[in-house]
C-alpha cells in the first residue's frame, strides 16, 4: 500500500513528529478550567447540611461499629463456651 504523503515525499507521521512540543498554555487553561468548574459546584454546596450529614454518619458509623464488635465479643465468647 502506498503511504499517504504531504509536502512532496515525506509521509504524515514525519511534520506531526517533527511538531510535537508540550503545550504548557494548553494544559494551563486546562487546569483552570477544572479549578473553575470545582468551584462553581462547591458553591452550590450546602456546607452547614454538608457538616450535618457527616457528623450523623460519623456518630452512626460509630455506634453500628460499637455494636459489631460487642457481637462479634460475644459469638467468640459462646462458641468457646460451647466447646
């Protein structure tokens, strides 16, 4: 097959090889772009129901693990009984 060309003889891969830089402007922008879009969704962020939430999960995770290992203690302690 023959390879497509440009400028004459040389194939397509030879300018985009011979082109490749890094974009630092590019990725700036880029970075801007996700700090701007970051910003406007934390924005819309209810921080006192945010705060609210947590604290609730916190303070339930907390007990359900409380009682998890007072089962846990005590399933050990029958089966030993047991045997």
């Amino acid at each position: 097959m023959a390879k497509a060309v440009q400028n004459g003889n040389r194939p397509l891969s030879y300018k985009s090889k011979k082109m490749m830089k890094p974009d630092t402007v590019n990725a700036t922008s880029n970075f801007s772009n996700v700090m701007l879009t970051g910003t406007i969704l934390l924005a819309n962020v209810d921080m006192n129901g945010l705060l609210d939430y947590s604290l609730k999960a916190f303070f339930g995770g907390a007990i359900w693990l409380g009682y998890k290992i007072t089962a846990d203690y005590l399933e050990r302690k029958r089966k030993s009984k047991n045997k």
